[in-house]
C-alpha cells in the first residue's frame, strides 16, 4: 500500500500561506525543503522510514525522550507526526509563527546517528531565527529538513516502518525544492 504524504496545494491555501510567510512562493510551498546550498542526492530518493507520533506533546519543544531512538538508523527517513497541520492549517499566520519544534537535542541526536531526511507535519524543525541556520546545519551534515508533510496519523497508526520515496523538482538556484512524498508500506 503506498500512502501519499505531500500536502495537496489549493488555490485558497497558496494564497493564504503567500499573505501570512514571505517565503511561501514556488520553491517554499507546500511540502518542500530547504536546499541550503546543497543538491539533493539521488540515493536519498528511496530510504527506509519511520514515523514517530509525538502528538501528545505540547507546550514544549518535542525531545530526545519523546522518541525510541533505538529505532533511528543510519540513512533513514524519520518523520514526525505532531497533528499540527490538520488541527491549525496550513497556511494560516499561527502555522508559520507558532508551529512545534524539534529540541536542539533531538536534531543533533539525528545528526549523530546519520539520517538522511528529517521530515515534519509543520513548518520547520526550529521557529524564528532558529529556522534557517539549524535547516543549515543539518544540510551541512547531509541531512535535508522536509517541510509541511501529510497524512502522517495514517502512518504511525500502522506503527510498521516503511520505505518513503521523496522527489524533489529538478530546480537550480532555488533555496526551497518542492517534493512529493510516498510513503510505501
């Protein structure tokens, strides 16, 4: 069974998400991730995968002991559904301001154990300021930040791991590659 996990673009939202975060054009839309003056590699297209709900965490940044990060493998997809995009919307100005975030922790625990992709149902792993140099850090360790994912509950419900496909546009000079994401159980 594969499962789509890309947000699906209306018309309504693009507009929405354009009037509340300056980046929200063509490379930052929807599902997408930072490029950070790196190119996606070809190998990172097909990795196996694994979704994390952390949906009962709240009011504080999603840590390293919210996670079994024996699960956690080099190479690896590792997603985490927080319900976020279903229960506020995308596009609206609290989804850009007031997402969840992944503790500085966490991310560098991810770092050190050598995934490949880290991929969130909101707007980016850290909020504010933090966004860009940590989307840079993780870029910098070969690790590429997918944004806005979907349909994650679908996922963890199963609780199996999967092999996620990831397909970013074949854009150059862009800071933000949209992609679509499949999720094959």
């Amino acid at each position: 069974m594969k499962v789509d996990i890309t947000l699906r673009i209306t018309p309504k939202m693009t507009a929405d998400a354009q009037g509340n975060e300056k980046k929200a054009l063509v490379g930052h839309l929807g599902t997408h991730f930072d490029v950070m003056n790196k190119e996606f590699p070809l190998e990172y297209t097909e990795r196996r995968g694994i979704v994390f709900d952390v949906s009962g965490v709240k009011d504080r940044d999603i840590d390293i002991d919210d996670v079994d990060l024996s699960l956690v493998a080099p190479d690896m997809f590792v997603a985490f559904r927080t319900g976020f995009i279903e229960e506020v919307g995308y596009g609206t100005k609290r989804y850009f301001t007031e997402h969840p975030q992944l503790s500085i922790a966490l991310i560098e625990e991810l770092l050190r154990r050598k995934v490949s992709i880290i991929g969130v149902d909101f707007a980016g792993v850290r909020r504010g300021k933090e966004h860009t140099p940590m989307d840079q850090r993780c870029a910098d360790h070969g690790v590429f930040v997918v944004e806005n994912l979907c349909n994650l509950r679908r996922l963890a419900e199963t609780g199996s791991a999967f092999v996620a496909h990831t397909y970013p546009m074949n854009y150059e000079g862009m800071t933000g590659l949209p992609c679509r994401v499949v999720a094959e159980l």
